[in-house]
C-alpha cells in the first residue's frame, strides 16, 4: 500500500484504517460497518499484493462525525485529543 498521506491524519479525529481479510466480501463488510457509524471515504474494491495471502483496503474515517442515530454519543468533537474529558 502507498505511504498515508499527512492530510487525512492533520487533526485529531482523522483516521486511516488499513484491512487485511481473508475475501472481498469480509474486507468490504467491515468498511460498511464502520461506515454505517462514522462519515467514511469508503473504498470501492480491495488489492491484492503477489505473494500474500487475503486481500487489502484501506479507508478513511471522520471519527468527529457520526452519521447515524446508532453511532456513538462520545464522537470526537473537533478540536478534540481524544483524551477523556
């Protein structure tokens, strides 16, 4: 996979999640379980690295805002360090 880039982690709240799995379908449901919760950059299909077993996904998250009414109350507000009020 490519180096992160500084821009998707330049604030608190900011989050790249890389997924190794075994499939297509267990990487790409779990990117949707997340993305259910959280304002997600969602990746539309998995690589594969010669060699390697399973597949990979890398997607972005926006932990500071929730989309659904199921998603936590203890989003990260921006500005946030994450730290426990």
């Amino acid at each position: 996979m490519n180096p992160i880039n500084e821009t998707h982690v330049s604030e608190p709240g900011l989050v790249v999640v890389d997924i190794a799995a075994a499939d297509d379908a267990t990487a790409l449901a779990f990117q949707q379980l997340l993305a259910d919760q959280w304002a997600t950059a969602t990746a539309q299909h998995t690589t594969r690295d010669a060699g390697e077993p399973g597949v990979r996904l890398r997607f972005y998250l926006d932990l500071r805002q929730p989309i659904s009414p199921a998603a936590p109350a203890e989003a990260l507000p921006r500005g946030s360090t994450g730290r426990p009020r």
